[in-house]
C-alpha cells in the first residue's frame, strides 16, 4: 500500500514539474557592412533567418542594438546623431509624413522590423530588447532605417569624423519556446 501511495505522488509530481523553457534557435549579429547600406539607402532589407528545423510558427524574434547613427545634414560630422531607437520626430524638427518606413512620430531615424504581417516595429533602449513573434512557419523579417525621403547619403554608422566610434551593431535572437 505504501509503495502505491509513493508511486502515485511521484507520478503526480512528474507531470507537475512540466515547464515551458527557452531555446535559443539562432543567434545572428547583423554584418557591419549591411547595417551601412541598410541606413544609407531607403525602404526595406530581408535579414534571412535560418534556426535550425526552420522558422516555427510561434517562435519569437528577439533584438538587441547599440551604438550610434550619424545622420549627416551638418556642417560637420557628428552633429546630427541618434541611436538605434531614434528620437520624437517633433524633438529633431522631421515631419513623420515625409518619414519612408513608418509615419509614427515615435519611429523618426530609428531602425525598424516587420513581418509578414506589415507592422513595423521600432528598436528599443540599450539593455531591453524587442521582441515580436512570428505567426506562421517560414515567417520572414526586415530591417530599415526609418529617414527622411532623399536623406539617406549623408547617414554614417558611428559618429564624429572618424565614423569607427562607437558604430550601430544589431544581434537578431530567434527564441523557441520548448516544453520540457
């Protein structure tokens, strides 16, 4: 009888300690050179993600950024600076109409992320990521720098001068959650 009753809440116990657990799928940091011609050009960039067993529905996109973007439109360079998660359009003096990713005043020279599902997505400040799920297997990402219409030249990775201080890097995470 007693081996019973242990079996019984041994076996209760097991099914209790189930949990969900985080498995990083794919870590990718975004090349130094296409992060330049992402901010240097208009419109959108497809950042291919290939985790292993492919892209799942419900798997979660998470990125983390740093670093900083000359704009350029000085006299000098390092003037017109901003991170990755940009600044109020109304604080930089840029009218979100003429803004080419997304008209969001909150999205004015930040870098941003959609999906399939058209929504863009603005980084967040240093140490919190964004993260955004992906609603169907084989989903699919891009990336751009959300300037002005016909502003994009002047635009430099890191600021000053000398452009190599303190450069714009991005690490894109896609996180699987695993039942364990």
């Amino acid at each position: 009888m007693r081996w019973a009753l242990i079996c019984l809440f041994s076996g209760m116990t097991l099914t209790v300690a189930a949990a969900e657990l985080e498995s990083r799928a794919l870590t990718h940091y975004v090349p130094q050179d296409l992060l330049q011609t992402i901010v240097r050009k208009q419109g959108w960039t497809e950042i291919e993600l290939k985790p292993y067993n492919g892209v799942r529905k419900g798997d979660i996109v998470r990125v983390w950024s740093g670093g900083v973007i000359d704009r350029g439109g000085g006299d000098a360079p390092g003037i017109n600076v901003c991170g990755p998660t940009g600044a109020d359009a109304g604080t930089m003096g840029v009218d979100p109409a003429k803004l080419s990713i997304s008209t969001n005043p909150k999205h004015a020279c930040a870098i941003v992320f959609k999906t399939e599902d058209q929504v863009a997505h603005a980084c967040q400040p240093a140490g919190k990521p964004l993260q955004f799920p992906l609603k169907k297997d084989g989903a699919r990402v891009w990336i751009g720098f959300n300037d002005e219409k016909g502003a994009f030249i002047d635009n430099h990775l890191g600021k000053g001068r000398r452009h190599e201080l303190d450069p714009l890097w991005v690490r894109i995470e896609v996180i699987r959650i695993v039942v364990d």
